[in-house]
C-alpha cells in the first residue's frame, strides 16, 4: 500500500515549530504515524500544500502529517474501509464524548459533513483516479464512523466550596485515538487523556476479558515477589537501567535504557525515556518524560509532557503542562492549574487565537530553548514561547499572562547575543549569531 503524507507547515504556539516535529508518547509525531502505519505500507511519497494527489494504481492511505493516531484507531478504521471497499475518509460524531470534549476544542483541523466531523485520513482501495485528485472534494467519498469506544474516568477532585457546579472532574478516555495537533492542548491531550489514560483503560480491559493475561499477571508478581502493579509484566525496564529497590514504580509504566532512578521516587502509569535521571523522591505520575530530561530530588510532575533533554529543577510541581525540549526550569517554581474565578480557561487555538479551552483545570506550556528562574508562579493556560529566558526578580515573579520572544529577559542583558533564538517564528529570519 502506498501512503501519501499531507504537510500541514502551520507552527504550532509556543513552540513555533510544526506539528509533525514535536514529541508526542516520547517520540517526533512523524514517527508514531510511521510506526503505527508500518504493517499497511511499503511506501510513501510526501507533498507539500500546494501540490496536488498523483494518479495512483494500487491502494492508498492518504493523511495529514499533524494528526496523532494509534493502532487501535487505525485497525478499526481499516477494518471498515476494507469492507466498503470504496474511497472512504474517516469521521466523528459530535455526539462521541471523547472526541466532542477532547479533540474538536481549539481544533480547526476538522471538516464539517453534516452531522459528521472528517479528519484528513482517508483510504482508497483501487488507487487513485484522475477524477479523484482533488482531495478537498467529498465527491465519491464515504464517511467512515469510528467509534472510539470512550468511557468516563476521573481525575481530579474540587471541593464544592472551591467551584460551582463542579465536583468530581473526568475524563472521556477513547480505547482508539485520533487528534488533530493544532494547539499546544492537544499534545497534553494526546499524551495524558489519548495517550497514557487510554493505555491504562485498555489494560483493564484485558484484564476483565481475559482470564490467562491477569492470572499471568498474578504468577509473575508471586514468582518476583512483589506486588502486582510493580511486576515486570506492568513495568518495563530497558537495559543498563540503575533503580533503588526503595523507589516505588507502578504500572503500567515503560522505563527506556540507561535510566537512574534514585532511592523515594515514586512514578505511576509513565512513559519514561532514554538516558533520564531521576533523583531522590520525585514524583511522576500520569507523566511522559523524554530522552535526557533531568528531575533533581523532589520534583513532581502530574499529567505533565516534558520533551527531550530538558531539566526541572527541585522542589518544582508541575501539573497539566507541557514543556519543550532542552528547556531548563527552575528551583521551586509552580505552575498553577486551577482557575480560581469561574471564568473559562482559554487557550491559543488552530488559527493562534485565544479560545475556549474546555479544560477546567489546565497548566501551562513552555516552548523549546527556554530558561525560566527560580521560585516563579505561572497562572492557569499561560504560554512561554520559544527560546525566553525568565529571570526571577520582584518585578518578575508571578506570570499572569502569556510571554512572547520579545519580552524574554536576556534582551536588557548585555550579553544577550549569548542565548541564540533557535525556533523563530514562521516567516521569520534570524540573523547567525557568530
């Protein structure tokens, strides 16, 4: 099966960087399409907006290079469109309570079909004829309803007398994934809700279904003497791994190689990536943790993304909140995630405008190339674009709205030259430093 990619070359805030290049589950989004896609095709060919879909003589799988999808999505929706045996393109519901709470807000990837929402995935069996080039078009096209099979689960408890109206807050975990990557929301959707709360749903699932996986289960946790969350058929662990028989890990959890965790760490249902150090009694729970990132002793992280090679420093929570690679946050900063008036939470959407978020809890975002100072408080959904630098001073300490390049501290600095901007914005030209 041939697979045509459809760029999609909109950056997204505060990263300034395209979609298909951020982490998502702790790898580039290109290559969880790539991996996930492999059992269906043998090749691809990649087009940039303005081209158009080549004639085509054997089946194809066209997508947008900005959507995150799992196997399960994928099986499910091929199962289907191997049935029909027509070109088809995949399609929500409005009434799909994981896709209508989670994937449709801030999003403007989605084409409006009647009662139906299309996403840019299609499928067509027979190649791809002259007359069905225009790929805009619906001419021909069958939508094809994927239920992704959500159910509710909670996450977070607010005591009456704090909102109203509220209580228990939930999440519509999908046992199949897709989202369009159009915010900076979406990632912390594809990682905690899509990602992460959907693998410990379908874990569940297994375990109710099928007597033989939880009685396996069962028999490792015996036979290594531990309890069943922290068996090695729930935890993971790489090679040339270190870890503290006092640090507490619980599955499902996947630890890469050459990890350090240190003695009190206790890590809940994460994704843990190559060469990471954590220290002494971290806390890590419902969390993605990218290839080189550093957690010194007492950092917690909640619901949190943390790309490559960043560091957050001690005695720092983060919660609900996504940061870039090779950003450094530090000691004793808090990212709040709780919007103390009932008024909604908004955040920068497809078309970088403020919207909606849905969310009524959400942390903040913080782009790549960062450097945030010590003891800061950082309000609900508040952005630190790319390449900032944040130096903690009386002046600086509470961030109440959303910090652009231009407001980065280093340029009243002298020496300002030194921390080079690396991720400008579409358009943009950043002259060499050197």
């Amino acid at each position: 099966m041939l697979k045509i990619i459809l760029q999609d070359q909109r950056y997204i805030l505060p990263f300034n960087e395209r979609a298909r290049d951020l982490r998502v589950m702790n790898k580039p989004l290109w290559l969880n399409q790539r991996d996930v896609l492999a059992p269906y095709t043998q090749h691809e060919l990649e087009l940039k907006p303005w081209d158009t879909l080549p004639e085509a003589h054997e089946p194809c799988l066209v997508h947008r290079d900005n959507l995150y999808f799992d196997r399960e999505f994928i099986e499910a929706f091929l199962a289907q469109a191997f049935k029909l045996q027509k070109p088809c393109r995949a399609a929500f519901s409005a009434e799909d309570p994981a896709f209508r709470e989670h994937a449709l807000p801030l999003s403007t990837s989605y084409t409006p079909y009647d009662e139906l929402y299309l996403a840019d995935l299609w499928y067509f069996p027979d190649g791809i004829k002259r007359e069905q080039i225009d790929w805009k078009s619906m001419w021909g096209v069958e939508p094809v309803l994927v239920n992704l099979q959500s159910s509710e689960v909670g996450y977070y408890h607010v005591p009456t007398y704090m909102a109203h109206e509220q209580g228990d807050l939930v999440f519509q975990v999908p046992r199949r994934s897709l989202i369009a990557i159009d915010s900076w929301v979406h990632i912390f959707i594809a990682d905690v809700v899509f990602g992460l709360f959907a693998r410990g749903a379908r874990f569940e699932d297994r375990l109710e279904s099928d007597i033989f996986f939880k009685l396996g289960i069962l028999a490792s946790g015996m036979y290594e003497g531990k309890q069943v969350l922290e068996c090695s058929k729930l935890v993971q662990v790489g090679q040339n791994c270190v870890i503290d028989p006092r640090a507490v890990i619980h599955g499902p959890t996947t630890i890469g190689n050459n990890v350090t965790i240190n003695a009190g760490a206790v890590i809940e249902n994460c994704i843990i990536g190559d060469n990471v150090n954590v220290s002494q009694d971290c806390q890590l729970m419902l969390s993605v943790v990218g290839d080189g990132a550093f957690l010194p002793f007492r950092t917690s992280l909640f619901m949190t993304t943390l790309m490559e090679n960043s560091m957050v420093a001690q005695n720092t929570c983060l919660q609900m909140c996504v940061v870039g690679r090779n950003t450094f946050i530090g000691a004793g900063s808090t990212f709040t995630d709780f919007n103390l008036l009932p008024a909604p939470l908004r955040a920068l959407d497809g078309d970088e405008k403020l919207s909606v978020a849905n969310r009524p809890v959400l942390g903040g975002c913080v782009g790549h190339n960062c450097r945030l100072g010590s003891g800061m408080i950082f309000f609900p959904a508040r952005t630190v674009e790319s390449d900032v630098v944040l130096i903690a001073s009386p002046e600086r300490r509470v961030i109440e709205r959303d910090v652009r390049y231009e407001d980065s501290d280093h340029h009243r600095l002298p020496f300002a030259q030194i921390h080079p901007r690396l991720y400008p914005r579409k358009g943009e030209v950043v002259a060499e430093s050197w």
